[in-house]
C-alpha cells in the first residue's frame, strides 16, 4: 500500500522556499509515528531540507542529479525505481515535496494529509484529490491551542 503524507493548506499549500510555513508539534508526531520504520520517498529538496536524516527511516530520493549523493540517501532518478526499492515495505511513504506528490497520486492507495485550517503564502502545493477516485474514511479535528497557531485536522483517503 502506498501512502501519501503532507500536511497542506485550505488551498493545498505546502510550503515556501523549501520550508513548512506553520509548525504543528502533534502533526510531527503523527507523522513519526507513521513512517517510522518504513521507506520515505521524496526529492531532493525535500530531502536537504531536513537537518540530518530521520531516525529509523529508509530515504529514498528522487533527483534528476546522476551525481548526487548524500550521506543517509538511497539516490533513485525516478518514481517507479523508488517504488521497486521500496517493494518489500508494506506501506512506502511518500513525503514530498510538491512534484513528488504530483508524481505519486495516481500510483498512491492511501493519502494522510493534515488540513492546516489557515490560507499560507506558498510556493508548493500539494495536489487536488479527485472527488471521483478517493473517499474520505477519517477526519479527527485538532482545535487551535497554545502549541499551534492553527486548528487541523487529520484525514485519511483511500482509493476506490
């Protein structure tokens, strides 16, 4: 089963300049709790952005560079080569950014998305979800509090 995961916008906003435009601790924990221990599929963006690799994880990044390397990344060149070092893994993650997402929707099973109650100046977006192919099968609310300036909500779609 392969699974989306982003956290977006009211208008599919993901990011400006390669960075979250909100900071969401309970949405950080639910996404380690998620992809630990499975294959996480991004760009190379996506990738460089992150301090130093996730613990537990196996990144799998995808890049035009046939020269890139990096410390803690399993290079590929393109979705589906991922997707194959990624077979024995019953549920590969695919965590961005906005091209990445856009390759994988129509390969995807299962979407995670955060809908961060809040329109954002952004730069990438995550793709529309197509009423006609995915069902929603759960929402749960996470109201605005002193830890996040914004409300959100945890939702998962599953392909029909």
């Amino acid at each position: 089963m392969i699974t989306l995961i982003a956290a977006a916008g009211l208008h599919n906003e993901l990011g400006k300049d390669n960075d979250l435009v909100w900071h969401l601790p309970d949405d950080f924990k639910r996404f380690k709790q998620l992809t630990t221990g499975h294959h996480i599929i991004m760009g190379r963006k996506t990738f460089e952005s992150f301090p130093k690799p996730l613990p537990n994880r196996t990144h799998l990044v995808i890049t035009r560079n046939k020269d890139y390397q990096k410390e803690g990344a399993v290079v590929v060149h393109s979705m589906e080569e991922a997707l194959e070092l990624a077979k024995e893994d019953p549920q590969p993650f695919i965590i961005g950014g906005g091209e990445i997402y856009h390759l994988g929707i129509a390969l995807a099973d299962k979407i995670e998305l955060t809908r961060v109650q809040g329109n954002f100046d952004a730069d990438a977006f995550f793709p529309e979800i197509p009423e006609a192919e995915w069902k929603l099968i759960s929402e749960v609310t996470h109201p605005k509090d002193e830890r996040h300036n914004y409300a959100f909500s945890y939702q998962t779609f599953v392909r029909l």
